[in-house]
C-alpha cells in the first residue's frame, strides 16, 4: 500500500508540473494557485551561452540589483582538463535586463559559489570558495576562501584568501554565505576531512570580512557542508545545513540566541542542496534548494517554513538536471529568485524568477 501512495505522489507532481508548464508557469501568463487566486510567476535567463553557469547569488546595492556566479567550461575542470571557474557579477536597474560588471579569476583557484553580502562600511563583499586542484591527478589539494570588495558596484578588489583562526581550519575549507548583524559577519566553514570522508563545520564571525575566528563548533554527521545563516528580528539566528553521507541525508535546522554558541538543530526529514533561505516580515521562512524528490529528477524548489523549521513545497521552478543554488532577494511586494538550470541548454544558464510574495503567506 505504502509503494502505491509514494506511485500515485509522483504521478500527481509530474501531472501538475506538466499543467503548469502549459499554462505557461515560467512565463508571462498566468495560472492558478490552490485557492485560486491569480498567480504571476515570471522567468527570464539572463545569462547563457557556451560556459556553465551556476551557483547564484542575488543582492540590492546602492539602488541597483547584482547577480554574482561561477563561470567556466563545466561543474569543475575546463576543456584543458584545468580547473580555473571564474566569478561573473551582473547589474541591473529593474531585474529583467543584466550586464556584467565584473569578472573575477585567480591564477591557480577555482573561483566557486561567490555569495554576495553587504558590508557595516556599505561595500559590496563577494565571499568565494577558493579551490585548488591538482591538473595532473584532478586530486582537491586545497581550498582556501576568497574575498573581493566594491565600494561603488564597478570596480572590485582582487580576491584575497581570508584569515581564519580556528582550531577546526585544515587548508580545505569553505566559508559559504556571510551573513550581518549589528556590524558582525557570520558565516559557517566546512573543513573537509578526507580520511572519512566527512567535514567539520563551525560557526566564524568577522568585522572585517577578511578575519574570521570562532563562535561555535558542531559535531555533526553524515558529512555537512553548504550552510546559510539569517538572523530574525529579535536577533536569535537560523541555520540550514545540507549533509550528503547519510541514508537518506537530511538537512539540519538550527535556532540559536546570541552569542549564538548553545544550538537547537533537527533534522528536517528531507534532503536540501545549495539551500539559500530568507525571514520574511512575518517571520516566516522562504527557503529555496534543490529538489530530490524524484531520483534522478531534480528541480529548484521554493517552500514555505517556519522557526521551528517545518517547511512546506511552495512551487517548482522551471528546471531540471544541473540545478539549484538559488538566492532569495524581497523586492516590494515580490520575491525574486536567481537559480541556474540546464532544463533549457545543453549548459547551465542562470535564471531570474519574479512572483508574489503573497505566495509564501
């Protein structure tokens, strides 16, 4: 009986999946929600072409919209079996039509997932994850976070790798997202552990973004690694963490007061990859992530969660295969979305999604 309910679950998704592409759900029509009221949903690819791109992250700075991503030939090693992705940064004035303002590289890193934050002095921070491969054995030797500035939104600092002094820090780390608070960056590292293969995270703080030391160490298992942090208005802060080892992996949920250093976290009883979220006016939550649903069918999801982090499946963006790492940004009274996605392109291309924000009420 349990086999022919998850059957029927599946039928049903892949039908309103396919009734909302007819209606042109990633469109400029309309379609219907469950309480039917009208919903507008509006995608656009707004970079595309011969390269991979993927990994977003979205942001309003001085008045103006960015859009940051890596850039290269594939997920990791290019056409001369190098790893070298470099990071794109869009701009745009109203969301629809982007131009780049930037592109970052670095001589013997692969630049990956820049995440856009601002900081107390109002500077655009882009944090990025510094890999360095071997190009003879393809073997990971290093990861080393890197970090570039723009006071005006056109010109950016070189990344410099960031100073971490913690006990956990092995010379694989990554710093994913920043998040600030009262004139403190928080973000969380995952140091990878070979051996395992597992990795250590722990919550860092900064007030420069380029010195970062400890808050708060986990022992977590099943191999966590991706991390975002937001706070909520009482200041008490959020984590969502993605571990890939366990059978099923699950994401965490965390809530912490400050100093943020004794944590409630459970499990969320489903799988989360490149998992961005935000708080919004209510204090509900909207997270987005990849969907692993369907083995072997991934789509971006958007959910709707609360503090206590129960979430709920909002809507599927137009997506498939390569696809995820969104970044949330509230504009007005929309919610707009970057994601990338290879449903469209023999490469990943990276798309903005407009919609209500009432959808998330």
């Amino acid at each position: 009986m349990k086999r022919i309910i998850v059957l029927l679950a599946v039928v049903v998704y892949l039908a309103g999946y396919a009734n909302a592409q007819s209606a042109g759900y990633g469109s400029n029509e309309s379609m219907k929600d469950d309480a039917q009221h009208d919903v507008r949903i509006r995608v656009r690819k707004v970079w595309g072409s011969d390269k991979h791109c993927a990994f977003t992250s979205i942001i309003k700075f001085k008045g103006r919209y960015y859009l940051s991503f890596r850039e290269a030939d594939s997920h990791i090693f290019d056409d001369d079996g190098i790893a070298r992705g470099g990071t794109r940064i869009l701009v745009s004035d109203d969301g629809d039509h982007w131009t780049s303002v930037a592109h970052l590289m670095k001589d013997g890193y692969d630049l990956r997932d820049p995440k856009l934050s601002i900081t107390p002095d109002n500077r655009l921070m882009v944090i990025i994850g510094g890999s360095i491969y071997n190009p003879t054995t393809k073997h990971l030797d290093g990861r080393i976070p890197q970090v570039s500035f723009s006071s005006d939104g056109v010109t950016f600092t070189e990344p410099q790798p960031v100073v971490i002094d913690s006990r956990t820090t092995n010379g694989k780390d990554w710093i994913w997202r920043v998040d600030w608070l009262d004139g403190i960056g928080y973000g969380v590292c995952y140091s990878m552990i070979d051996s395992d293969p597992q990795a250590v995270i722990t919550l860092l703080k900064t007030t420069d973004g380029i010195h970062y030391s400890d808050v708060a160490n986990f022992d977590l298992p099943d191999y966590p690694n991706e991390t975002t942090v937001r706070f909520l208005p009482d200041k008490r802060m959020l984590m969502m963490v993605r571990t890939d080892a366990g059978r099923p992996s699950e994401g965490y949920w965390g809530v912490s007061n400050p100093p943020y250093t004794d944590w409630e976290l459970r499990k969320i009883g489903f799988r989360v990859g490149g998992p961005d979220f935000i708080v919004t006016d209510d204090n509900s939550i909207v997270l987005g992530t990849r969907s692993y649903f369907i083995p072997g069918s991934y789509k971006t999801v958007l959910m709707k969660g609360t503090v206590e982090g129960k979430f709920r499946e909002v809507c599927f963006l137009p997506s498939a295969g390569d696809t995820s790492y969104p970044g949330l940004l509230v504009v007005g009274d929309e919610l707009w979305v970057s994601y990338y996605s290879t449903h469209a392109t023999p490469k990943a291309a990276v798309y903005v999604a407009k919609m209500p924000l009432a959808m998330f009420k």
